[in-house]
C-alpha cells in the first residue's frame, strides 16, 4: 500500500472519530458529574484520543445549546473545578443519538 493510501485511511479514520466525539462526550457525562480531565481519560481508555483544545470548545457548545450544565466544586489539589452534567434537554439528545446509532449500525452491518 502506497503511502498517500496510508494517510488517506488514516485522514477517514480521523474523521470517523471526529463525528462520534459529541456522542461519546455524551455518552460519558450520563455516566454522572465529570471533570473535562475524567472525560479525555474516559474517551482514552477506550481508545478515543481527544485533545484538549478539541474537547473544551465542544463542552461550551453543548453547555451553550442546553445540554450540559456545570457546578464548579472545590479541588484539594488547586483552584475549583467545572464539573459538567446531562440536563434534561441532554438527555433526551442522547436518547436520540442512542437510536441513531443503532439504526446505523444495523445498517452498515447489513452492508458489510
């Protein structure tokens, strides 16, 4: 296989991930309250590799659209943290995404 073969599956397989981020973002703050930090160490074990400067700009989208919500708390290790959490309108988002995904799924499944 060719090299530009190489960076063109690897160009698709980025942006595969990329369109899944706010999912999994999702997926991750229905779990319960959460740091931005829990969440890259979440999407990571899962092998999601998320960088920072992708993930913060997501999180203001999401607050800003009303599907998360934050509470500072106070840290033992420095200043206070933004925790975020699923609002009602998140919710139900999430529970549409979960049957889109589905409905991919099956569908691609069937391709294949």
């Amino acid at each position: 296989m060719k090299n530009s073969d190489n960076t063109s599956i690897k160009n698709s397989q980025i942006q595969m991930r990329r369109g899944m981020l706010e999912f999994c973002t999702l997926l991750t703050v229905a779990k319960g309250k959460v740091y931005a930090s829990d969440i890259l160490e979440s999407l990571k074990e899962v092998d999601l590799i998320v960088v920072e400067g992708t993930l913060y700009p997501l999180l203001n989208r999401l607050k800003t659209e009303g599907y998360l919500s934050y509470s500072w708390q106070e840290s033992h290790s420095g200043p206070p943290r933004k925790y975020y959490s699923l609002t009602t309108k998140g919710r139900d988002k999430l529970t549409e995404l979960k049957k889109t995904w589905r409905s991919l799924v099956e569908s691609i499944t069937n391709l294949i």
